[in-house]
C-alpha cells in the first residue's frame, strides 16, 4: 500500500538536496563483490568526507563516518548500515581451451547471464562474455530450458596459455554494464542493490545539515552482505548503537509478479515490519512519514529480513532495528531499476526521524 498526506504542506528542498545523483552513478560504475569491496569504500569515504573528518574502517572493511548531533555525552546513537558490495561470481575452473567456469559469490540469476559482458578481476582486469550453445546446436528439450550456472562459461578471446598466466582460480567477476539515466528520473544497471542505499545515506547526511538532531549518527557502507551479512555482525558489535537502520532495496511491482509482493516504483519508500523490526523504530518511521508528508509503502516481512537487521538485531546485547528503502526491478540481474525520486524521499524521512529522536525516545525502547 501507498501512503501520503496531501494536507501537509512541507517547504520545496533546497538546491542542495538531491546532489548525490552523480555521486551514485560513481558507484554504481565500481566493481566490488563480497569480500572485495577496496574499489568502493574509497570513493564511500570520499563522500561521507563532504559531512564528516571522523571516519573509519573495521577489520573487515566496513566504512563508518560519525555525525555527530547536539546532544553530548550520552546522546542516541543511531546506526545506518547500507550494504555496498555486489552480487559476483568467482572462477571456479579454467577449461581447455582458456574458457572460465564459474560458481557463485552472491545470488546471480543464471538466466540473466546469457550473452552478457564481464569484468574479470584476475592479476589484471580483463573483459570477457558469458557464452551458451546457439539453439540450432541444442535440442528441442534444451531449448525450453534456461542454461544452468554449470553450463555457462565466460570466454576472454584470448589463448590458453595467456588465460592461465592471469587469471586463478578464486578471481572475482562482475557485469559490466553502463547506468541507463531512464525517463521519470529512474536509473537502470547493475548493483542498485545496494548502492541505491549508499545514495539514500548521502542524501539522509544533507538534509540533516537543515535540521538539529541531537543524536549522533553513524552512517556505514558495510561489506560481504550478499555472502551471508557478515559486515553487519561487527558493524553491530564495533558501533553498539541505540538504533539500527538498514537501509536496502525490495521488489518493485512488475508484470507477472503478484500485486502483494511489489511495491510501486516512485512511489516512496518503503518500512519493513515484522519481528526483525523493533516495533517503536516502525512506529517512529511511519509517524514521521505521515507528519512530514512522505508518501511511504508498508511491507510485511514474516521472519528474517535478509538485510543487515538480521544480524544487528541479535548483535552484542541486542539493539533496536529497523529496515527501510526502496523498491527497485528486475534485482539481482544486471538491468535493476529504480527512481532517485524514491531515495530522495528516503533520505528525507531518515533525517527527520533521526532529528525527532531524544533520550526519552531511546530509554523508551526497553518498554514494549
């Protein structure tokens, strides 16, 4: 479902808000899989360097830079954790012939695959397609079947021997494809989940700047999400905060898919509810949706969530979670759409939650 409040009337954003559109399509041009994340956690700290000098890197990579708001020792601490690694493969074999297999390092659909173009990170970067049989060479019970990961190789055009002087067993591999800027401010290409989130943190930093908060914020790019939400555990253990959000994308509605399971694309961002969520962080989120006249859709998750909440709810002693994004199409293939208009709106609904947060608001958590 959709919600708005056509009787607010909310000030038109700055100019300013909004700017992290080029800073998106930075990231969305980086290849990093899990476990791999070197090549965008240095442009996520250029970034967060634009609302912080206080930044920092954990053992396992995740990137945290801290906001801090007006209220001293003891103020909330609130986490954003958007997950900045991407769905990849990883070699697996190298065949006669110099042809590459390959395994998966996230969640790759393999009927996506066909015919694409990858990036091959071995001892240096190499550009290669993903090949299948032609169907004149196949059966006719072949052809009525999608090619499974085991059938799909990735050729490089270039000799055996070359092949295995650079590239082994292990390396990683990723699409390559160009961001489509689309009609309707929406962006198609790969890896809007997650990055659409690192936007949503950008933009949530900038409107914060028009706002007073007393909390303290630690907005992180975490790591290895898609191999299992492994950043979120130390991420959760290092910060220890008040409050986690994790900030990540959900399906969008599309032909085909049954209208309960799709959220419309523009049409806000979406709040999770359900027992991964704390019911006042849902609660909190929802109120300020509606006080400040931020269409936002409601999605029902019954268990785990399969975000970085999973893991921050359970870290250290417990925290308070909360999961919110946006709905994006086609996710976990290489032309994943969505609308900047949603993560505009998301960023906006972060800040001004994190700006209505107290210390009453953080002691009441305990209390359901």
């Amino acid at each position: 479902m959709t919600y708005d409040d056509p009787g607010q009337s909310r000030p038109t954003p700055t100019s300013t808000v909004g700017r992290h559109k080029a800073t998106l399509l930075q990231l969305l041009d980086s290849h990093a899989g899990p476990g791999f994340e070197e090549a965008i956690a240095d442009k996520v700290r250029a970034a967060l360097g634009a609302y912080t000098e206080d930044i920092r890197t954990d053992v396992m990579g995740n990137v945290i830079g801290v906001v801090r708001g007006s209220g001293g020792d003891g103020a909330p601490k609130v986490l954003l954790s958007a997950h900045m690694d991407e769905i990849a493969l990883v070699v697996s074999q190298i065949d006669d012939g110099g042809y590459l297999r390959v395994a998966q390092s996230g969640g790759f659909d393999p009927r996506t695959l066909v015919g694409q173009e990858v990036v091959v990170h071995g001892r240096e970067t190499l550009l290669g397609i993903v090949g299948s049989q032609p169907p004149h060479l196949t059966t006719p019970a072949q052809r009525k079947q999608a090619p499974t990961l085991e059938e799909l190789y990735i050729d490089l055009a270039m000799p055996e021997a070359r092949v295995r002087e650079r590239v082994r067993v292990g390396d990683r591999v990723t699409v390559a494809r160009e961001t489509l800027q689309l009609l309707n401010n929406r962006l198609s290409g790969k890896a809007l989940d997650n990055r659409t989130s690192l936007a949503i943190v950008l933009e949530c930093l900038e409107y914060l700047r028009q706002l007073r908060h007393e909390a303290d914020v630690y907005a992180a790019a975490s790591v290895q999400e898609e191999a299992g939400i492994r950043g979120a555990v130390t991420l959760g253990y290092g910060v220890q905060p008040d409050i986690a959000i994790a900030v990540d994308v959900t399906f969008a509605d599309m032909p085909g898919q049954a209208p309960d399971v799709g959220f419309e694309l523009g049409g806000g961002p979406v709040i999770t509810f359900g027992p991964n969520i704390h019911p006042k962080v849902f609660q909190g989120l929802r109120d300020t949706a509606v006080a400040n006249g931020i269409a936002f859709q409601i999605e029902l998750s019954q268990g785990p969530t399969g975000t970085d909440a999973w893991q921050l709810q359970i870290a250290g002693m417990g925290m308070a979670t909360g999961v919110v994004g946006i709905p994006i199409r086609y996710m976990h293939g290489s032309v994943e759409t969505g609308s900047y208009d949603d993560i505009v709106a998301c960023g906006r609904l972060l800040a001004h939650y994190i700006a209505g947060l107290s210390r009453t608001d953080v002691e009441a958590l305990t209390c359901y």
